[in-house]
C-alpha cells in the first residue's frame, strides 16, 4: 500500500502541470485571454484603412500611444485582424494577472523539479 501511494504525489503534480500547461504560456491567445478578462476593449478592423494601419501595428506586442490627450494601451492582433485597446486600470489589471500566471507556472515547476529531485534518494537515508 506504502508503493502505491508513494508515487501518488508526483502523479497529481504531473497530472496538473499538463492540465495547466493549456492554460499558460506566452502563446497570443493565452494573452488575449487576459488581455479580455481585464477590461480590454476588441475592436475589429472593419475598413481598409483600418487593415492597412494594423499592417503597421507590431503584432502580439503591448503599445502605450496617446490618443485625443489620453494614454491607451494597445495590442493588435494581425491574424484575426483585430486591436485590444485598454486604459492605464485594464494594463495595470492585466500585468497582475500576468504576473499571478507567470508565478503560478513557476510554482508548478518547481514542485515537479522537486518531485522529480526527491524520487530515488531515499535509498541514502537521512543526510
């Protein structure tokens, strides 16, 4: 019963990493997603004029611009010929999420690093 149970551990956090793996990342729809869930406005590029602009835009990168005297945040997603546009509260949002995601991730990898560390060293007893 001891053997069964004693690879139980390492099995959940495997089992999570993948799971969550889909989650994260620094892929564009993972940060779409977090773009949307702070508060970022999706605006379509509906005229020519429009695409023609996106052309220019730097894809999947976060731009600060000043429009009609205000800072906007803006990411333009060419592919799906789209922007994201948000204020100083939505950025501010998103970086937390952001930042909430990215030590997450971490905090899953180090419990596989040690899960994967500690597997085996009991043959040497305590040291």
């Amino acid at each position: 019963m001891k053997r069964i149970l004693g690879g139980l551990p390492l099995a959940i956090i495997l089992f999570a990493t993948t799971l969550l793996s889909g989650c994260a990342g620094n892929n564009p729809q993972s940060t779409e997603n977090l773009l949307s869930a702070a508060g970022f406005n999706v605006v379509i590029a509906s005229t020519p004029k429009q695409l023609n602009h996106l052309a220019t835009l730097p894809p999947y990168k976060m731009m600060k611009i000043k429009r009609n005297g205000i800072n906007r945040y803006v990411y333009a997603d060419p592919s799906r010929k789209l922007i994201f546009v948000g204020d100083l509260f939505s950025y501010h949002r998103y970086k937390d999420m952001r930042l909430a995601n990215n030590v997450s991730e971490e905090d899953l990898q180090d419990a596989k690093f040690n899960a994967e560390d500690a597997s085996g060293w009991n043959v040497w007893g305590p040291f």
